[in-house]
C-alpha cells in the first residue's frame, strides 16, 4: 500500500482492507511511506507537506500492517541512477483534470508507483479512491506494463460532516475547515440530478454559495475520465479552499432512494 504519510483515519481503513485481504491469501501487508518529490508540481507544496513517520508508524502497527518500508530518497532514486517514467495512459493526459491543473504529477506518481512495485514485488497494491483519476491512471499503468498486480481500490472514508479525509485536511485553517464541506455538499446535490448538465449546474451553484472557486466540476466518465459518460460515471471536484487543495469524488448519479416499502 503505497502512501505518502501523514497517515489518518481513512488510511487505517485501506491497511485494514489490505490486511483482510492479506489474509485470505495468507499474503502480508506492507506500507510505504515516501514523500515522492517528482510528484509536486509545486515545491511549496513538497515543502509543506505533513511528514509524521512516528505516528505513520504506530497507525501502520495499529491497523495490521505486518511492515512499512520509509525508504530514503537515495533508495528510490539512486544518484546517478535515472529511474525511468513510464508511458502515460490517455487518462493521465486526456481529461484535462488533475493532467491539467498538476502538470508533471502524473509522470511523478507512475515514476515512484512503478519504482515501489519493483522494490515490493506485491501481488496487489490498494489506492484509494479518493483520488479517483490517479487510480484509473495506475489501474492503466500496472496493465500496459503487464505486471501481475490485482490494482484493488479502497471506499473514500469521511470526516462527520462529509469532508473527505484527506492528509491536507491538517493544513486547513478554522475557516477553511468550516468552508470544506461545501465539496461533500455539491457533490450529494450533483448525484441527485439525473442529468450531467444540470449536475454541473448544482455543483458551480453550491460551491459558490460556499464561496469556493473549483479548478474543476464536472460528471465524467468514471473509467476515462472523458465526456460524455458510458456506462459509469463519476461527478469529480477540485477546488483550493484557503489555500489548500482539496479533491473529491463520487458515483453519479447517486444511488437512488429506496423504494418505500
Ligand atoms: O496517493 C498518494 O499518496 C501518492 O500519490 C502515491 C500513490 C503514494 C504515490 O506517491
């Protein structure tokens, strides 16, 4: 399970799904934590970001993992040593989403994911869907590159209020906190629209009542990421709130009530 640190409470769930399914497989379960560096297409934002291995460390040994692995940045990029970017599927280029907003983070994360699976050898990896466009960017990466590796996504854990847990939640400001939810909120009254115009339409409208600017909202095709949607579909937010970049998603349409019995 690859993660960045500053692990919470919803990276507790995802080592527990990782452990459940260790277990049927009598596989174990390890975590890494590594700051990737090639990912940030803003050094202020690598600078920033939560580096908390001790906590990391006993949240790990909590959950069940049977190993972490912090590997120095030498370790991952040995000096001297380039270590390749793979070919980029469509859906990190294509959409026009995270590909457009984060230049570069895509190359990064297919970089240092690919380096992990050589150095972990794991026959699944879990990534949680939260971060829903990188997740059908390495279920794409892991298949062009012909790895034997069960890419498994993990439920997106919320806060009581809806916010998605998130390691830059910590960086929010009382006030930017207490703006957040406007995301989890745009995105329910998104899902009960049945069409994607008018759900975009209650995305912007909600988000701005929040006095929330979005990168982007939108109702995409949940596997390519391109409009119109197929068969699956996923509404999609991203939006800095005080500062802070918050990304979230959810199926679209939502699931429907059910029916009165
Ligand atoms: O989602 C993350 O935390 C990172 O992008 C990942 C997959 C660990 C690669 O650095």
């Amino acid at each position: 399970m690859p993660t960045m640190g500053a692990l919470h409470a919803g990276h507790a769930e995802l080592v527990r799904l990782a452990r459940a399914r260790a277990d049927r497989r009598a596989a174990r379960v390890v975590v890494t934590v590594f700051v990737n560096p090639t990912q940030f297409n803003e050094s202020a934002d690598f600078d920033r970001y939560p580096r908390t291995l001790d906590a990391d460390l006993r949240a790990c040994a909590d959950a069940g993992a049977d190993a972490v692995l912090a590997p120095a940045p030498d370790t991952v990029y040995p000096p001297g040593r380039p270590i390749p970017v793979p070919d980029l599927p469509g859906v990190a280029t294509e959409p026009g989403l995270e590909d457009a907003f984060r230049p570069g983070h895509f190359a990064g994360v297919c970089q240092v994911v690919s380096r992990l699976f050589d150095l972990t050898e794991p026959a699944a990896g879990v990534f949680g869907e939260k971060d829903w466009q990188q997740l059908q960017v390495i279920r794409a990466m892991t298949l062009a590159q012909g790895r034997p590796i069960d890419i498994v996504p993990a439920p997106t854990v919320r806060e009581p209020d809806g916010l998605a847990m998130s390691s830059r939640n910590r960086l929010l400001s009382p006030e930017a906190r207490a703006a957040a939810p406007a995301i989890p909120r745009a995105i329910r009254r998104a899902a009960a629209c049945d069409r994607p115009e008018p759900a975009e339409r209650a995305l912007t409208d909600e988000l701005t009542a929040g006095g929330i600017a979005p990168e982007y909202a939108v109702v995409r095709d949940a596997e390519t990421l391109l409009a119109p949607c197929g068969r699956s579909c996923r509404v999609l937010v991203a939006a800095r709130v005080g500062g802070v970049r918050l990304i979230d998603n959810a199926p679209w349409p939502g699931p429907s009530e059910a029916p009165a019995t």
